[in-house]
C-alpha cells in the first residue's frame, strides 16, 4: 500500500529530466548536473537516487527570481545611499 501511495504521488507531478531542462534553459546537462550538486537548482530524487528530476514551473520561477541589476543602477542606489548619509 505504501509503495502504491508513492508511486501516485510521484507521478501526479509532471517532471522533466536533464535533457529536456537542458533545452529549456540552455544550459549543457554538465552544467545541470554542477547546479544540482552544489544544490543551487531546484530538483527531485527518487527512492533510489537516479534519475534526476525537475519541474518546469519551480525552474522558470528560479530562472525569472535570479535579477541582476545594470551597473548603473547600481551606481544610482549608491550615490543615493551615500547622499543620504552624507546629510545626517
């Protein structure tokens, strides 16, 4: 019974393997597998380990969450923050 319950469990969720992120992303499947390692990408296990798997939204949510801001956005804040200080 308990293994039927994982097994539904398991499959109620649409999961993609390296391959298929590798096209989505763009990344190589090495590169997939460094994120994996170092736990910076989101991903499942299954109960023996292999394979590898992940799910399309949590990937495309931690794609559009990783914003870096242009240089001179940056400059703008930190002039701003040090007018700021400058007046107290």
């Amino acid at each position: 019974m308990r293994l039927r319950k994982n097994r539904l469990r398991a499959n109620s969720l649409k999961k993609y393997g390296k391959t298929h992120l590798a096209a989505l992303t763009g990344y190589t499947p090495g590169y997939i597998r460094q994120l994996v390692f170092k736990r910076k990408i989101p991903f499942y296990k299954t109960e023996n380990l292999k394979p590898v798997r992940f799910k399309k939204s949590e990937i495309l949510s931690w794609i559009t969450d990783r914003k870096y801001a242009p240089i001179y956005e940056l400059a703008d804040n930190y002039l701003e923050e040090k007018k700021i200080k400058l007046k107290n």
